[in-house]
C-alpha cells in the first residue's frame, strides 16, 4: 500500500493550523461548474472531471471538496491529498471528507494526523474518527474518544455500538443502546444486527419484539436486517409471516428486502423458493446473485451454483469478492479443482485474488483437493491474514499428512500474538490424529483445557478419543469419554470403534458397539463396522448375527461411491457399476490392469468380504470396487496435459481401492505413465489402517 509522508514533515504544510478555514459560505452552489462537476463525478469519469475541475477559476471550498470526494471514492487518495494540500480555505466538510477517505484507503495514521491537526472538530469529525478505529480492530481506541467528545449526537453513539459489535464486545454495546438517551431506528438496527453476528440471533429476536411494540416506522433496511436474523436462527415461520407483511406493503421489492428474502429461503432449506425469488427480482444484482449462488452451496447442490455463477460472469453484472468465495466453496463441495483454478484465474483477471477472504478460499480448495504445495504457496503469497487463513492451513496440512508442519504453523501463529479459537485446535488435533503424534496430541489437548478463551467442546474430545484409538491407548480413551462434561454422542464412540478395527480389538469393539446402538440403533456405519471387524477376525457367525440385526431393523447401508470431475462434470461410480455410458471402455481397462497388476504380485484383500462367497466371487466383487472403476475412467479420459486427476473416495471400503492404487505405479505397458499417490501417506504406509469414515484422494498422473 502507498504510504503518505507525516503531516508535519511536509515542509509545504507545516501545519495545517496556518491554513485559514472557512469562515463565509462560497458562492457557488447554484453555479454551472457545480452541476456539471457533479455529473461527470457520478458517471465515474474521474479524469474527465479533473480537466474540468482545472478549467474553473478559482473554485471554492464545496467544488475542492467534491473533487477530493471523487478521487477517494476510487482510492485515488494521493491525488485527493495533494488537491487538499492546495486548497487556499478549508471548512469542516472538507477535513471531514479527507479524514474519512484516509481512513477508508486503509491509512489509520494519517486519518489520526488529520483528525489532531483538525481546527474546531465537530460531532461528525469524532464519529468519523470513532468508525475509523472502529475499522481497524482499535475499539479500546474509539471507545477512548467518544467519551472524551464534548458533544454526542445520536450518530455518535450509533458509531460506538457498532464498533462493539464489529470486534465481539456486544455485552458493552447493548449496556450503550440501553443508556442512549433517544435511540433512533438507526440505533435498532444496529443493536438486532450486532446481536445477531455474534451469535445470539434469540436475543436480536426478542430486540425486534421490543422494537415492533414501539410502533416506529421500520425501513427496508430495517426489514432486511431481521430478515438476515430469522434466516440465521432457521425461523422459516417468522420469516413467512414478515414476508407476507412485506407483500402487503410493497417493501418486498425493495432490492435489499428481495435479496434478504433469496437468503432466508435458501438458509431454512427451502432453495427452490429461493430462486424463484430470484427469477422473479426485475434487477438481479450482485448481492442477490451471490445470495442465491451461496444458498445452493449451502444446500448442498453444487453444481447448479456453479450453474448460476457462470449465468452471472456471462451478464453485465460483475461478481465480488463474495460471490468467488461461493463458487470457490462449491468447487470445494465437488472436489473439481480443475473448475476451481479457471475461477482462481478469473480472480487475478479482475484484481481480487489478493483479497484475503477470496485467498482463503483458495487455499480450502487446493489443501482440500490434495493440492497442498499449491495451498501452502498462496499462504506464503499473502500480505494479510486473519485467524482463518491459519486456520485454513493448518487444517489443510493436517488432512493431508502434514502433521508435524501443521504444529509449526501454529508455532508462527502464536509468535505472531494470533489468538487461537475452538477451530485451531480442532485442526491441531486433526493433524495429530492423522500423523498419530501421541504426546503432540496430549500436550495440544491440555493446552485448550488450559487456554480460558476457547471453549472445549466435544468435537475437541472427539479428536482426542480418535488420536487414543489410533495409538491402541483404549482405556484411557474411555476414561476421557466417562469424564467428558458432555454426554457423549454417537459420532465420539464411533471413533473408538473405528480403531478397533485398525487395532483388530474385539473385545473393545463389542462394548463400544453396545454403546452406539444405545445411542443411535439407526446408524448403519455402526453395523457395517461392527460387521467389518468380525470379518476381519474370521468370526463369520458374529457377521451373520450383525447383518440379520441390520435387516430386521430396516437398516439398510448407503452405497460406497467414488467420483472423478473432468472438464467441468462430474463422474459417479458405486461398486459393480455398469450404468455409465463409457461403462464398456471401463471395464476393459480395468481387466487389464488388474491383470498386469496380478503379474506383478498384486493380490486382493478378501478378509471383509461375507465368508459364504467363495474366492472367486469375492475377487470379482472387489476387483470392481468404485474406486478402481473410477480409476479407470481417469486413465482412459486423461490427455496428454491434463496433469493430475483426482478422486474422492467416499463411504467404508475407501481402503479399496488406496491399496490397489498404492500398487499402481511407474510405466505401464499402456504406453502411459502412472504416478499416484494417496491422500495423507505421509501418516500411513498400511491402507489397513484408514479410518471408514473419511474420504480417501488418489491424484493420477498421466503422461503420454
């Protein structure tokens, strides 16, 4: 960022006090150079509008504060400060309008320098100065200056239960609202929208109640904050009501109300609402279109939001730094990372890929894909960061074996002074679980038990449980679980079933069982794991009973799936999958490598499969697991300088296809080369020990 020289260190302006202010209105206000100046302004014709300016003969105080105006709306703030410097005469809205527009261009410390050097502040230029700290994370600052204001006004105070809310401290705002001699409806919306961002949607409700009593008039704005609030506490009934109200009153094709509707809808589950709210909006913004966009991220369909963030880049409208967040967000949901690299370069075209919110995006898309070089080159790349781009990092190299490099993140985080949250330390016991650092993953937990800002919570305890499991340390991963807090839940004992399997510990595995059909008998993870382990250790009647309960509870098990995305689509294979239209192709590559892969030694692994299946049988059902089908598929589809293509494996027999894939590699007899290699094999050199319940990654290289 440009940096501006000291005030007092311009030897042209020593001190802005020598400059005398402006003691007489200028007579220009109805003037010809005015409305035109205006115009071209408007229009966004900055350069045009400076010859103009530099043609009037001596313009006044209002036609030198319109220009700097001009220039810092468009971040121009060393021309609007060089044009400031030659003002003859300044008044209170010329220095209230360069404090802001430093500010605003991020330069704290001249904003400051103008606000002391300032002659006769006035309310706004305290407010403004107040916003400004506020901005920057200073709220011990702002809160500083507004109680040594000699004057407040209800923007004042509006400006300081803001800036509460904007950095945590809504407890001190609400204190503020319920002090304000006259809250306007300003006031309100600020208090319901601060309650609400910070997690406490019950209490910006009950607010609205208050509110609603007052009889005031609400605004769009006003709607559309408690429209936000009613979709963030999932109050689709209170959201129908008011939306009916708005109907009624026509506020509902307000373009803020219209888009906070398209939010409400897609956030309570109703997307296909959503969008015809959308279709039916007469100007379809970006705000809107991103609000849609994100909702049917949110709901899981991904492609139509992809779908929808292509009909936006083909219209006049252009997207933000929110929008590519979302349609970075669903690449992340399907795992196309070809398709999240063309918008990671539509992001440069347009300047926004060094926004940091946009930047953390993309290192999710990459660590998630498998791509972690490239996620730890955009971290590197980064100006700025924020707890989430940490965050993002660590988590990113702990799910892709990066264990002990996550740990030296978090090191540099913390020399940094960058507070840990309830995140961090999920992620920093993710990477322990996943590279089985026993004693890192002991001294992180304690740590968290000891760090009074972050709640431990039971995801916490899960992760923990899992690093015990994993390191056949079973008993003290029960006494964790005993003196939990917290009941546990399903998902927690899950874990330790989990490393029963690994461990091949019956003995556990059955009285951890008991315990998950307590809690949820309709999980079918549980007996298919259950089913797994036995089968494991050759007792086929404890399979049968495990299976027979299964059915007799209607409990059925959801289909192992495995899918590749090439060139935008995406492929899906579930085992013995013969539905695809390429299904013929397939299949014969896969007989072939099969065949050539038994040359070479490779065997199947038939110990899960039921016990009444002879051999052959077996071998059939596993050679055609859906990894390896879409395997397959990559192999055949894969040209020359497509790179790396990669697989997410989801469902229990993810280890399937990890083992043949591991065997899978150098030059074949194809004429290609095959270089693979599995998600997190920096933790494990067995695919015995994957864990059912997470996906696995293959990325294949394909070269001619």
């Amino acid at each position: 960022m440009k940096r501006f020289p000291a005030i007092t260190a311009n030897p042209k302006v020593a001190s802005f006090r020598s400059i005398p202010a402006a003691t007489q209105p200028w007579k220009e206000s109805g003037s010809p150079w005015k409305s035109t100046l205006f115009r071209l302004l408007q229009s966004h014709e900055i350069d045009e509008a400076a010859r103009f300016f530099a043609r009037i003969p001596s313009p006044g105080v209002q036609l030198y504060t319109m220009m700097i105006n001009g220039y810092c709306r468009i971040n121009r703030l060393d021309q609007a400060f060089r044009l400031f410097e030659r003002m003859p005469a300044r008044d209170a809205a010329a220095w209230n309008s360069m404090i802001k527009a430093a500010l605003d261009c991020g330069e704290l410390d001249l904003g400051r320098k103008l606000f002391d050097e300032m002659p006769g502040r006035n309310v706004i230029s305290w407010t403004t100065m107040v916003n400004g700290l506020s901005q920057f994370g200073r709220v011990d600052a702002a809160e500083d200056l507004f109680f040594r204001m000699p004057l407040r006004d209800t923007a004042a105070w509006n400006a300081m239960i803001s800036a509460y809310c904007d950095n945590g401290r809504v407890a001190d705002a609400r204190s503020m609202f319920d002090k304000m001699p006259q809250p306007n409806l300003i006031s309100w919306t600020a208090m319901i929208g601060g309650h609400d961002q910070n997690g406490e949607s019950d209490k910006a409700l009950c607010l609205f109640s208050e509110l609603w009593m007052t009889r005031m008039k609400l605004t769009p704005r006003t709607y559309a904050c408690i429209l936000t609030v009613c979709a963030n506490a999932s109050e689709l009934q209170l959201g129908i009501q008011l939306h009916a109200h708005l109907v009624r009153t026509s506020y509902s094709l307000d373009p803020f109300v219209s888009t906070s509707l398209v939010n409400l809808y897609a956030k309570c589950k109703q997307i296909e609402d959503s969008s015809k709210l959308f279709t039916e909006k007469q100007e379809k913004d970006v705000v809107s279109w991103t609000a849609l966009i994100t909702g049917y991220g949110l709901n899981d369909r991904h492609e139509d939001a992809l779908k929808e963030f292509d009909k936006m880049t083909a219209s006049p409208v252009r997207p933000n730094q929110s929008t590519f967040t979302s349609a970075l967000n669903s690449c992340c949901g399907l795992q196309a990372l070809e398709r999240g690299k063309k918008i990671h370069a539509t992001t440069v075209k347009l300047g926004l890929d060094l926004d940091m919110f946009v930047k953390n995006s993309l290192i999710v898309l990459y660590s998630k894909c498998g791509d972690i070089d490239d996620s730890l080159t955009l971290f590197n790349c980064m100006d700025r960061r924020n707890l989430v781009s940490w965050n993002s990092i660590i988590m990113g190299c702990a799910q892709n074996g990066y264990g002990s490099f996550a740990i030296e993140l978090f090191d540099d985080m913390t020399k940094l002074n960058v507070q840990p949250d309830e995140i961090t330390y999920t992620g920093l016991l993710t990477a322990c679980s996943h590279s089985r650092m026993l004693e890192k993953g002991r001294n992180i937990f304690h740590m968290l038990e000891r760090d009074p800002s972050v709640e431990v919570k039971l995801e916490h305890y899960s992760c923990m449980v899992d690093i015990l499991g994993r390191c056949a340390m079973f008993e003290e991963a029960e006494e964790l679980i005993r003196n939990m807090p917290m009941e546990p839940n399903a998902t927690i004992w899950l874990a330790l079933l989990s490393a029963c399997r690994i461990h091949a510990n019956i003995e556990v595995a059955r009285r951890i069982s008991k315990k998950v059909f307590d809690i949820d008998p309709e999980n079918s993870a549980t007996y298919v794991l259950l089913s797994n382990i036995y089968a494991s250790a050759g007792q086929w009647n404890d399979v049968s009973q495990t299976r027979l309960m299964m059915r007799s509870r209607g409990i059925t098990k959801v289909p192992a799936a495995s899918w590749i995305t090439l060139k935008g689509m995406r492929h899906e294979f579930v085992c013995g999958d013969r539905s695809h239209p390429m299904a013929t192709e397939v299949y014969k590559k896969l007989d072939w490598l099969v065949g050539k892969l038994k040359e070479l030694g490779y065997i199947h692994d038939t110990r899960f499969a039921l016990h009444d299946v002879d051999d052959e049988q077996k071998e059939a059902v596993l050679a055609y697991h859906s990894e390896k089908l879409a395997l397959a598929f990559g192999l055949i589809s894969t040209v020359e300088g497509m790179g790396f293509v990669l697989v997410e494996i989801a469902g229990d027999l993810g280890c399937v296809g990890g083992a043949f894939a591991a065997q899978l590699g150098g030059s074949g007899d194809d004429g290609q080369e095959h270089g693979l290699r599995h998600r997190r094999e920096r933790a494990f050199s067995s695919p015995s020990t994957c864990n059912y319940t997470e996906p696995s990654y293959t990325a294949v290289k394909v070269a001619p």
